[in-house]
C-alpha cells in the first residue's frame, strides 16, 4: 500500500501509504478522503455565492443530494464502458468503485443532466446552475487530483524535465496530476474574479468548459492510463471538442450582446419638473380657486325677484 514518490532533481522524496486509518476493519484510504475535502471546499464556495446566480442554500442542497450520486454512477459507467474488454470479463468488479475507475468527464455529463431535469422541475435558470457548478467542478478537480499523487497514478511518460517524478525508483515521468491541479486553479481565480462582471447566463460555464478543455487536451497527450477508442484518446479528443464548442458558443454569445447594444434605443425620458415650475402649478390652482369662490351666489329670492 505504500509508494515511494520522489523528484529528484529537486531532492524531494515521499514515503506514502495509500491507507490513511483502519476503522472496524475497513480500510479508509487518503485518496477518498481528499476528495471529501475538495467536496466539502466546494460546496462552502458555491453557498456563499448562490444569491448572485439566483438561487438559494436550499435549492444547492438539493442539487448536491441529487448530483453526487448521479456523477459518481455516471463516472463509474463512463470508466466501464471504455474497459469493457475487462469488465466483460470480471463483471462482478463493475461496481468496485474503491478499487479506483472513475472518469471525471462521465461525472460532468451526469451533473449536467441532473442539474436540467432539476432546474426544469423547481422553474430555476439552467445557466445560472451550470454557472455555479463551473466553480465547483474546478475546485474539486484541483483538489481532488492529489489522490492520484497519493496513489502513484495519472502520470505522463518519462520526463527530463526539473520537476519529472519518480515512482517507487522508476524514470522520472510527467506529474500529469499536478499539471492538471495547477491548471484547475489558475482557472477558477481568473473565473473567480471575472464572475464580478458576467455578461450573460451560461458563460461561466462555457468558459470553464473552454478552459478545462483546453488544458486537458494537452495534457491527456502526456499521460500514460488514457482510455481509448481505436488509437484515439476519449478524453483528449472529447476535450478539444468540447473546448472549440464552448468557444464558439461564447462567440455566439458576445456577438448578440453586440448586436444588441449596437441597436439598442434608449427609452425618452419624460422632462423632470424643477422647483419654479412646481410653485407656478400651485399658484395657478390657487388662482383659480380664488376666482371660483368670488362668483356671486344668486339665492332663491333673488331668482324671484328678476322673474
């Protein structure tokens, strides 16, 4: 269970167990509870920000009661259907998900169903959600990629580079998993901050999806566990995909803002009234007032008298 994880050029080495504690039993290991932790970081994140796309605490509640499980069964599938050579064979290891084999793109495609059937049924904004789980998805994929340090895997070829990582005295290799880590975070401060002046529902979304894609092509090129179709790479090919997608889509949507303000027509504004013309409106109905009350009133007896 333990590993020897080290980068020798610069004289860094770690001894590593796989497990963290042993409760009744059962193994607990560090993989998952770092995951726990990019969850839990998440979620603080995202409920702290829920007002601004529209939400509430109650409806992120929701959202992770139903998603979680939908994301992990989604990544689950998506991680079997791409080794079905393997599974096909030991079928009753399909749902040994603690054994490792999950696929985070199977996870978004599982969150982003749930999150449209839930938004259809509670009348939320669609966009507005995915904006907010553009956020959580980076913070937990940042994280979330040291398991794959604690447990040797994810990594790239054989390196020279300065910072090549040793596995248990192998060549150094590409620490894909901190590549990937390090990308995950520059994405989500620059989204962090740029949030503040969001143009339009969805984008947050689609520049996640931009950027994510983006750094995973280049760097799923690197690793050596890639899941395949033929001789293409899943995950590298989807992500540029979904990259050049997003992309254009954020084109479409700056356009349209242009386009809109290029023909916007501003409403005519009604003339505000100052203080002089105020008092001259007053003044005239005081006037007139004055003049009805001194009309003389001819009584019955006068009406009489001129009969």
């Amino acid at each position: 269970m333990e590993h020897a994880i080290s980068f020798p050029a610069l004289g860094l080495d770690f001894q590593i167990n796989r497990v963290a504690a042993n409760v009744f039993g059962k193994d607990i290991y560090w993989y998952g509870i770092i995951i726990c932790i990019g969850f839990v970081l998440a979620a603080l994140y995202v409920n702290a920000r829920v007002k601004e796309f529209g939400c509430t605490s109650d409806n992120l509640m929701d959202c992770l009661i139903i998603c979680v499980p939908v994301g992990i069964i989604c990544a689950r599938i998506y991680y079997v259907a791409f080794e079905w050579g393997y599974y096909s064979q030991h079928p009753n290891e399909i749902i040994a998900v603690w054994n490792g084999g999950i696929a985070i793109y199977g996870a978004v495609i599982g969150v982003v169903i749930a999150l449209y059937v839930y938004s259809r049924v509670k009348k939320l904004s669609f966009a507005n959600l995915c904006d907010l789980a553009a956020f959580g998805l980076l913070i937990g994929q940042c994280i979330g990629r040291w398991g794959n340090f604690v447990n040797g895997e994810a990594h790239g070829g054989p390196t020279d580079l300065p910072w090549g990582m040793s596995i248990d005295g192998a060549a150094a290799v590409h620490p894909t998993f901190l590549y990937e880590s390090v990308w995950n975070l520059v994405g989500f401060i620059a989204l962090h901050f740029y949030s503040k002046k969001r143009k339009f529902p969805g984008e947050m979304a689609l520049l996640y999806v931009a950027w994510y894609g983006l750094g995973r092509a280049w760097i799923e090129g690197l690793r050596t566990d890639s899941l395949y179709i033929g001789t293409m790479r899943v995950s590298q090919g989807l992500a540029a995909v979904s990259c050049i997608v997003a992309i254009a889509l954020l084109a479409r949507g700056y356009n349209r803002l242009k386009v809109a303000k290029a023909f916007y027509v501003p409403p005519v504004a009604e003339p505000e009234q100052t203080a002089s013309d105020t008092a001259e409106e007053k003044t005239a109905e005081t006037t007139e007032k004055s003049v009805d009350s001194a009309q003389p009133v001819t009584t019955e007896s006068e009406k009489k008298t001129e009969n």
